[in-house]
C-alpha cells in the first residue's frame, strides 16, 4: 500500500479530480480494515447503548458517540504530537506517509462519524444539526476515505490534538456537573488556535506548494470565529453574574 512517490508530488495529486474520485470510490479496501470498520461501529454501539439508559435528555444522548470519540482521538492526538516532538518527525517523510495504528485510529474516526448519524436518526433527530452535524460527518467520512487512499494518515493524527474541547464539551453536556464554560474555552484557545497556528506553520515549513497546511489556515479562521462568539456569550453571562 506504500506509494513509492516523493511528497511534493503527492501533496500535489490531491488536487488531481480523477484521483480524488478514485480514492472516493475505493474507500476501506482491505478486508481487514473493513472488518474494524465494523467492530468499531459495534464498539460505539454497545458503549452507546450502555449509558443511554442513565442519561434522561436527549441533549445528553446526543453527545454520547462524540464524548467517546473525542476521548480516544484527544489521546492518541497527544500522544503523536509528543512522539512527533520528541523525535524530530516534523518531516515530509512522516508527514505524508501512514501505518497500521495510524489507520486503525483513521478507521475508527469515520465509524464515530456514522454511528453519530444512524444513533441520531433514530434516538435524537433533533440534534441533527443540518450544518454542523449532518453536512460536517459526511465531509469528514469523505476526507478520511481520501486520506486512506493516499496514504496520509499519520499526518492526520497530529491534529486529533483540536479534539480536546470537544471532549470538554462533550463531558459537561452528558453529565451537567462536569460542565465548565472557562475550561472548554481555554483548552479551545490553546488547542484550536495556537496549536492550529503552530501546525499551520510547521506544515507550510515542510511543504509551501501542499494544500494541507493551507486547509489548516482555513480551518484557524473558523475557530477564531467561533472563539470570538463564544468569548462574547461568555463574557456577557460573566458579567450578568457579576450583576453588571
């Protein structure tokens, strides 16, 4: 499955349309990665089905599928960046290259991305968001399908780090006791923008004529967004708190 190709012409070909829809169609072609497909989708299932009982609001239940993804990519996100750092694998070599863990952890993402959706349709339609849930998992189940066929998953795992907040937001949505406005919005600062930035950069030092760095930049903007409204709600609660 190694493609024997430098990385400049592979971080080239992924603006090629007939590979793009190659690697589309092709999706999980190893039998064995088909078989994980499914047992991490029963995986999800069971753990679903485990705390679904004890959560009374669907608001809760729609955030069962992310809490468990989050934690698991969050981990293996740190654990990488660690590796990356204290190995000097900043590289185009390792960058733009992938492996049998790295894939397991690729495989097990899209399995999160569509048992969100089919627990959704069936348990919390309501949360369904068109946008944000309905449009963002079925653009990521493709982009990972891509990835896969190209060979990028190592890549990948650099940036599972930016699933922190959403492990925090998860938590405190599940169980209401756990929630921490301050907690989500400084692992979001540091994690979604400043580590964005930091891997934006890395990226671009690595490869300036890659696309992947570029998506990142576009990526950042989109955080720094929702970080502004989300300092602008928060600040604003703060203040009524304060009786100001």
């Amino acid at each position: 499955r190694t493609m024997m190709i430098t990385a400049s012409s592979k971080t080239s070909s992924l603006l090629d349309y007939d590979l793009i829809i190659q690697s589309l169609n092709v999706g999980f072609i190893d039998p064995v990665e088909s078989l994980i497909f499914l047992l991490s989708c029963a995986f999800i299932g069971i753990f679903f089905f485990l705390l679904e009982s004890h959560i009374p609001t669907s608001k809760g239940k729609a955030w069962v599928v992310m809490l468990m993804s989050s934690f698991v990519l969050s981990t293996v996100g740190v654990l990488y960046v660690i590796n990356a750092q204290l190995f000097n694998l900043w590289t185009s070599d390792y960058i733009y290259s992938d492996d049998f863990p790295s894939r397991i952890i690729m495989i097990y993402f899209a399995a999160s991305n569509v048992m969100d959706l089919v627990l959704g349709i069936i348990y919390y339609p309501s949360f369904l968001d068109p946008f944000s849930t309905v449009a963002h998992h079925i653009f990521y189940i493709l982009f990972i399908s891509t990835l896969l066929s190209f060979g990028y998953s190592k890549g990948f795992m650099l940036c599972f780090l930016m699933e922190i907040p959403t492990f925090v937001l998860a938590l405190g949505s599940v169980w209401k006791d756990c929630r921490s406005d301050l907690a989500f919005g400084s692992s979001f600062l540091l994690t979604r923008i400043l580590y964005n930035a930091i891997l934006a950069y890395r990226l671009a030092l690595i490869s300036f004529d890659g696309v992947i760095w570029k998506i990142c930049v576009g990526v950042l903007c989109l955080h720094v967004f929702w970080f502004y409204k989300w300092v602008t709600v928060y600040g604003k609660n703060l203040l009524h708190g304060f009786g100001l």
